[in-house]
C-alpha cells in the first residue's frame, strides 16, 4: 500500500469515529410554538376587549382567565413534592412553608383583605413579570450571552411605567364600574385617583428610563449574540412590550392578558419540562419523573390533574360563601410564587439541560 493510500484510509477511519455535535436550537419548544406562546396574551386582550362596557361579558371572561390560573398553580406543588431531588435541597422551608402561608393568610384575612388583595396583587404581578424574565433567559442562555443584568430592571421599569400610567392618566372610576366594583371599592378606586399627580412625574421619568435601559439591551444584544439567537429572543421580548403597552390601553383587557398568557406558558414549560426528564438517562426515578415517563402517563397524569382542580374548584367554590375557595387561591398562589424561585434555577445544571441548554454560566 502507498504512503498515500494509507493516509486516505487513516483519514477516512477518523471521519468515521468523528461525530457532530448538533447544534442547540435557539428556540425552546420550536419556531412557531414560541412565538405563539410568546404571544398568547394577544387573543385573551382582544377578546376582553370586545365585550367593551359589558359588566357581565367582562366578569364572565375574567372568571375564566383566573379560573385558568388557580388551574396552574398546584402544578409547583408536585413538582417539589413529587421530586425528592428537590426536596432535599430545601427540607426545611418545603416542609414548614405550607404551615407557615396559612397562618400569614388566616390572619391577614381577618386584619383586613384590601390589604391582602393589594399585596397579592403586586406580588403576582412581579412574579409573572419575573417568568418573562426567567424565558428570555433561557433564550439568553441558549446564546450564550448573560445580559440578566441588563434584563431584569428593563422588566421591572416596563412594568413600572405601565403602573404609573395607569396611575397618572386611567379613568380608574370608569375602569371600576366596567368590572362592577362595589361602592366601598368604589370609594377607593376614587381615593386613588386623587394621587395622579404623583404617578404623572414618575411616569415620565420611567419612560425615559425604559428607553434607555432597552437601548442598551439592543447595543449588547448585537454585540454578543448571532441573529439567529436575537430572532428568537427579540420575538419574545416584543411580546413582552407589547403586553405591558395593552395593559397602558386597556388595563382590564391587559391584565387579563397578562394573568392567563402567565398560566399558558407555564403549563408549556412545565410539558417541556417533563419531556425532557423523560428522555434523560440520568434523571432519579422519583413520583413525577416516574408518573410522566412516557407520553401515555403524562396524557393520564394531565387528566387527572385538572379533573382533581375541577373538582376541587367545584366543591369548594360556594363553601362558605366562597371563603374556602378564596383562602385556597392565596395558599396554593403564595406557595407557587415561593417554590417557583426555587425550582427554576437556570444555574442548575439538571434544570438547564431541560431547555436545552449547554452553555456554562
């Protein structure tokens, strides 16, 4: 054999033995189920828009946006309880924080429940804005850029600025009596709107301050990241704007928007989720992991779940005068918002292989 066959058979036994390590999309579940998730708050909107000052279309459409998300909150639960990786992590606080949200809410409710709803309200409201935050991350991390500090307080001043504009320009009064206030809400929906003085300046200092912070998102984005990675997140992101702009157009229409796009998206990622726990080899067989191993358990496990949430909702919605149902939704919702920090950690490198993700960070 010659000195030149012999390298043409070396080089074709190292081509044999060399593999090609795909690489990782940009998207999380695929092009077109992204933007459609990252978008999803834009059908509910204009559908609780439609019903315009329709007191019953509005609070009938309402009921069913948080009647979709008390549907998503349980879901945290098993994923911490049901995962005795996770449990270990924690002990302590899984295992008193339950006692604990109780009792904060049994005697919050009897001190006063504007003052309930108010903080449930903000703390809600921070805890979807920071699931925006935590998505864009994953598509960061997808990149392989780490612009979190750069992300986060932009999704903070977006929200913010909405806030205030609701603040310093809504017709809160109109917005009460299209949702059917009663007249002691009334009477502090009015006091309200006697600060808008206030929300006016801190408005506009808010907007500058988003175009600011969103410009320099933009400048490092291109700095960093190719353009396959940006058409991804940049898709995301305007949705994002977007759903903080329509709460600025019709609060209502965007809240609503706002609350059930939150709930969407987490029955997604959680699905995403369990998919790749499935296809792991090196997941331990805990309860959740065993109980959606295959696309048959995860279909009987789905149907189970929201036929115990049906049922549950069922009997306790008029349990004393709904009360049951009320502190249901502010013990399940606490816990869900707390464990939530917890179970996505991106650092970890078992939850970011779930979204495929390779990069170190």
């Amino acid at each position: 054999m010659t000195v030149g066959g012999t390298l043409q058979s070396s080089s074709m036994l190292i081509q044999r033995d060399v593999h090609v390590v795909p690489r990782p999309s940009a998207w999380i579940h695929g092009r077109i189920t992204d933007v459609v998730l990252g978008w999803s708050w834009l059908p509910v909107a204009l559908i609780v828009h439609s019903a315009g000052s329709s007191v019953s279309r509005i609070q009938t459409l309402m009921g069913l946006v948080f009647l979709v998300s008390f549907a998503h909150q349980p879901l945290t639960l098993g994923l911490v309880y049901g995962d005795t990786e996770q449990r270990h992590l924690h002990r302590r606080l899984y295992r008193w924080a339950p006692l604990v949200a109780a009792i904060a809410i049994a005697i919050g409710l009897n001190v006063s429940l504007a003052l309930v709803g108010i903080v449930a309200g903000l703390w809600n409201a921070e805890h979807t804005l920071m699931q925006r935050y935590g998505v864009i991350r994953i598509y960061g991390r997808k990149a392989g850029d780490d612009h979190g500090r750069i992300e986060k307080p932009m999704l903070v001043v977006w929200l913010f600025t909405a806030l205030m504009f609701l603040g310093a320009y809504a017709d809160l009064p109109a917005l009460g009596a299209r949702i059917g206030v009663d007249q002691t809400n009334a009477k502090s929906i009015e006091s309200l709107n006697r600060i808008a003085g206030f929300g006016t300046a801190l408005f506009w200092f808010a907007a500058l301050a988003s175009v600011v912070l969103a410009w320099r998102w933009i400048q490092a984005e291109h700095m960093t990241i190719s353009s396959t990675a940006r058409t991804a997140k940049w898709i995301y992101a305007a949705g994002t704007l977007g759903l903080v702009v329509a709460v600025m157009i019709d609060p209502i229409a965007g809240i609503a928007g706002y609350v059930a796009a939150h709930s969407i998206e987490y029955f997604a990622i959680v699905h995403r989720s369990l998919i790749r726990r499935s296809s792991s080899t090196d997941v331990v067989p805990t309860a959740i992991a065993t109980a959606t191993s295959t696309r048959a358990r995860r279909t009987v496990s789905y149907i189970s779940y929201f036929a115990i949430v049906g049922a549950f909702i069922a009997i306790t919605y008029r349990m004393w005068d709904g009360r049951v149902y009320g502190f249901a939704i502010l013990f399940l919702g606490g816990l869900h918002i707390l464990y939530d920090g917890l179970v996505w950690k991106l650092r970890r490198p078992s939850v970011a292989a779930r979204f495929g993700i390779v990069s170190p960070m």
